[in-house]
C-alpha cells in the first residue's frame, strides 16, 4: 500500500514526521499566517538512507523555500483537488533528518477563522482561531495530514499587541518571537489548535482554566464549574488522564461546532453558556476524546465512527456515573431522534449510512453526520448489552491499553472486540450494513417513557413546569415531523418556545415548526441562523427553510447575507446542502 488514508497524499512507504518546529506571524491586516515550519522526520526506512521523496499535504499555502538538513532541496507543488488540496513533492538527500519550508497561508485558508471586532462577544478586538478536523490542517502548514501519523510539537506565535495567543499545547513562557506552546505527546495533526483574541483566564480547577473573551468569563467559569469532576469521573472509568493540562477556551459565536477535542484546550461554542448548566454533555464529550479518539484516534476518516462513536459511548458512561442512568437516557433519546433524522436525509445516500465508509473523493464535512455518533454509539451498547456493562468496561480498558497513542481502523477495533467478546452482535452487519440493525438497543427509562406517553399532545402546565432542558427537548424531538399546527401555537403560546433562551431548545423547537409549515417560526429562526455558526443549528434549519417553497429563497438570502460571519467549514456545508436541496426540486 502507498496511500493508505484516502483523504491524504502521505506515502507509507516514505519517512513520517515525527515532530514539528513552528514559527508562525499572524498577520490579521493581510489575514495570513507567516511561518516556518521545520518537520522533524523518523523512521529510518530504506527511502531515508538512500534518498527519495517526501510527500505533504497544503491546501491553499504559498511555499516560499524549503531545505533540507539546512540545504536547498527541490520541490513540486501540485494541482489543487478539490478535496484533498496539493500535494507538496519534496526530494530528500540521503539520510535526511529534517525539512524546513517557509510558506504563507492564504486569506481563504479553510482551517482559519480571522474574525473582525464585531464577530467576538465584546466587539472590542479581532480573533483567530483554526479548527482541524477533518481535513484543514493542510491549510494551515504542510504536513502529513492523517490521524495515521503522530508527532509532538512546539511553536512560536506572534500574534498583534493585545491580543492572547493559545494552543492545544502547555504554554512554555512568552518568548522574543512571542507565545511559545509545548506539546510533547505525540498527535495527528487535525488535533492541531490555535486562537487569538482579547482573552482572560480564570482557574476553574486543579488542572484546568477557561479562557474566554472578558464579557463571558464569569458565566463561562460557572457553567464549566464541573469540568475536574468530569476528568475525575473518565479517570476512574478509563483510566490516568494523559495530558499535562484540561484547559477550555470559549469561541466566538461563529465556532461551527460545540466543542472540539483539541488536546489540552477544548474548544467550545458560547451557546453552551446557558445559565444552568444544562448543556454540560458537551464538556464530558470533548474531554472524553482525551481518551477515545486522542489516545487511541480512527485510523481515516473512513473510520470516523471509532473516534465519535466510542467517545459518545464513553461520554454517557461518564454521565451516568455522575447524574445517574434516567438522566442520561434523555441525552440518548434526543442523539436517538437526530441520528433518525438524519438518516431520513440520507435515505438516497445509504453508504453514507454505514460506519465503515469509502469517502474517497467526499468531503468529508459534507458526508458527516449524526451516523458515526449515534449509530456508533448504539453498535456499542449493543455490545455492552449482550456482553454485561462490566465485562465491556474491562473490555475498553483493554483496549485503550492496547491501541494507545496509535490509529486503528474499524476492521481493527472489530477484530480485537469479536476476539474478546465473541458472539456478542452480528459484527458484520453493524460495520457494514446501512441503516439501523433491526435488533439495535431501546433506550428507554422512567422519566424517558413519561416524556415519550405524551405524545402529539401539549403537557399539562403542571408537567411542563417540573421539566428540566433536557426533558423539553426529549418532547421537542419526538413531536413530529408532522406536527398539526394547532398544537404548535397552543405549544408556542402556552411555553413561549420561539422566545427561549436555551440554544437547543431552540433549535429542536424551530425544526419541528419549520418542518411542519409554522410560518410564526420563521424571524427566530432567520435570526438564530445569522447570530450563530454552529452546524447543528445551521444545517437543520437551512434544510427546513429550503425543502419548503414559500422560504426556499429566504434560506438563500439569509446565507448569502450571512456567509461572510460563518467558518469557511460551515460555508461549504451548508452551501452543499443548499445546492443539494435547489438540485433535488
Ligand atoms: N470532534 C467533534 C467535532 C467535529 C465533528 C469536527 C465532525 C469535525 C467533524 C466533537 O467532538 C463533537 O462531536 N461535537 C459535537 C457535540 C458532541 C457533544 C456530540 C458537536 O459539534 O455538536
Ligand atoms: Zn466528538
């Protein structure tokens, strides 16, 4: 095999990074990063000792000069695909021990956000920040871009007067080329993380600080309060924690994601900050990665499951420990409800419903979805139900031990299980069959079953009125589509639904309306999609706008009117989806 990761130009028969130098000027006037990216190469192949070449992923970069062991070596950059970028031929001399390639990202880089004062919470001070996952590390520095290939890394980053430079490192003290950063385990690179802005920190923990812009810090620092009894929780569960620190950094409004597993800093949206704490799954998830996808990370990207599965599995694990398995059953129900949904806006795409996926030549932000999640996640809690909740624990300690700081593909993952726990599920069918296996796990529970009886029908005030976040959204996910409109306005009048505060709430309450034709719906969620750049939001409310005639042309207004505040990742997704939908009329 020479290219393993379908998503990647590395070849596995060449040396692979094994650590990388990074110097890097943000320069928010030009919005490009200037930088020097010296990779440290390992693996004394046959291609090493004798010479030969090395090929690196960009996406949009400008190479300037690369040398390598301090000579200049020749290179090639090749035409840009569509998906994967150009690859970057580099000729290595004899026993070469290292590369350095001085380059400049574009303004278009597809990792980079560089948002304006107006973008951040305060409106005080420009922000950066990247997101790597899946495929935009390239965009920010020629590498091997596969979660196959781990190196450690330090950096220099010199960001405008002012502004706080962070990332998915341990600080290593202000340096003369400004922030200097320390990561010595060794990662892929879409776990490569960085953010400037106006930023303030309070310690939140024995191991753990939110930064967040100065407006938001109190409240970030109250809702995120939990974070060390969180770590505590996976610890007994899985074992040490194996980074240095468990830091959280609150993103603009933007931040395309809820929260994102860069080690060491967790990125996560501000539409968390809900005052109750409600929301705080999404913490226990990220920090859950630390073991399920950092420690032991899906080989390709045709694995996604084996990172977001295990880690939704681990996250109600953890979860359940500390607010109990009714609790928690709510959390599966509504994750139940949206892989449903989406395998509803699949039905023509079922490869894209299995877990074992073949995305050579697919975006893989496009095909992403609730699939690799939640079907995921059910694949092993039918495991663990048909092995018993211990033997299944015991299992993915084994496996954590066996497969640490290294990539594993599905086929991997099943073979270990089928080894350990022989018999337990039809293996077979769950990696590679579409849909939903016809014997997947009921969730179900006493509070859950309460919320589920109701049905079409609006809850009595008294009901409502004992209701936590989550048990609304249980309700909110299984009213429809359809749902008759009489019951949206008594539900709208009685419980104000298009007025909450609570983001998911919200998002849950304004699908089931739009979906239904609830016309009333419409301004709130015009104003949701132009205040906020998080996916999960986006992409189901753009799908409702578009798939009805009478807000077809609004949802294009509303993303062209908006598409200049969202991530470059959330312009390709959803402006795929609003292509998909204009095609399929
Ligand atoms: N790693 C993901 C974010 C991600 C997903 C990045 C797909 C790129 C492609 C993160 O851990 C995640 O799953 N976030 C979820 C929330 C989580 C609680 C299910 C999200 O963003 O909604
Ligand atoms: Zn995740």
């Amino acid at each position: 095999m020479a290219r393993p990761d379908p998503h990647s130009f590395r070849d596995d028969t060449q040396p692979v990074v094994g650590h990388l130098s990074w110097d890097v000027r943000a320069d928010f006037r030009t919005r490009t990063l200037d930088a020097v990216a010296e990779l440290r190469l390992r693996s004394a192949g046959a291609t090493r000792r004798a010479g030969g070449l090395l090929d690196l992923d960009t996406r949009d970069l400008t190479i300037v000069s690369v040398t390598a062991d301090g000579a200049d070596a020749a290179f090639e950059l090749g035409p840009a695909d569509p998906v994967m970028g150009s690859r970057l031929r580099i000729a290595l001399p004899a026993a070469a021990a290292a590369v350095r390639i001085r380059y400049r990202t574009s303004p278009c880089s597809t990792a980079l956000q560089w948002c304006s004062p107006e973008q951040t919470a305060d409106g005080t001070h420009p922000f950066l920040y990247s997101q790597c996952q899946t495929i935009h590390a390239r965009s920010m520095l020629p590498v091997q871009d596969t979660p196959a290939v781990r190196f450690s890394y330090d950096a220099a980053l010199q960001v405008p007067a002012g502004l706080t430079a962070l990332m998915s490192a341990s600080a290593a003290g202000p340096g003369e080329r400004g922030f200097r950063f320390e990561q010595r385990q060794a990662i892929p690179a879409y776990l490569l993380a960085l953010a400037a802005g106006r930023l303030e920190r309070r310690e939140i923990g024995p191991r753990s600080t939110v930064w967040a812009e100065p407006s938001q810090l109190a409240a970030a620092a109250w809702e995120f309060a939990g974070v060390e009894q969180i770590l505590a929780t996976a610890e007994k569960l899985f074992g040490p924690y194996a980074w240095a620190r468990a830091d959280l950094l609150v993103l603009p409004p933007s931040y395309p994601y809820g929260g994102m597993e860069n080690p060491q800093l967790i990125f996560l949206t501000p539409t968390l900050i809900a005052g109750d704490r409600s929301l705080v799954t999404v913490l226990a998830h990220e920090i859950a990665h630390a073991w399920t996808g950092n420690l032991v990370t899906a080989a390709s990207l045709d694995h996604f499951w084996v990172n977001e599965g295990f880690t939704i599995f681990a996250e109600r694990a953890i979860t359940t420990r500390m607010i109990g398995r009714d609790l928690t059953e709510l959390r599966a129900a509504v994750g139940r409800a949206d892989l449903e949904a989406d395998l509803r806006y699949l039905a023509g795409q079922p490869e894209l419903t299995r877990l074992r996926l073949d995305l050579s030549g697919i975006d893989p932000d496009v095909a992403s979805s609730h699939v690799a999640l939640e079907k995921g996640y059910l694949f092993l809690r039918a495991i663990a139900e048909s092995a018993g909740a211990e033997r299944f624990l015991g299992f993915l300690r084994d496996y954590l031990a066996a497969f640490r700081f290294g990539s594993v593909t599905g086929e991997e993952v099943v073979a270990f299980a089928r080894e350990r726990l022989p018999g337990a599920v039809d293996y077979d069918e769950w990696l590679y069959g579409s849909g939903l296996p016809a014997g997947a796990p009921a969730v179900s529970s006493p509070l859950l079953d309460a919320v589920v009886a109701i049905g079409q029908a609006a809850p009595e005030p008294d009901v409502a009125a004992a209701w936590s976040a989550d048990e609304w959204q249980v309700y909110l996910a299984g009213l429809g589509p359809p749902v008759p409109a009489g019951l949206l306005a008594e539900l709208d009048s009685r419980y104000q639904l298009t007025a909450s505060s609570n983001p998911e709430i919200l998002r849950l309450w304004l699908t089931a309306a739009l979906n239904s034709g609830y016309t009333a719906a419409v301004p709130a969620a015009v104003d949701l999609l132009g205040r906020v750049g998080r996916l999960k939001f986006l992409k189901p409310l753009y799908d409702a706008l578009a798939r009805n005639p009478d807000t077809r042309v609004l949802a294009q207004e509303c993303f062209e009117r908006s598409r200049g505040r969202y991530h470059p990742i959330a312009v390709t997704v959803i402006g795929a989806r609003l292509s998909q939908a204009d095609g399929s009329r």
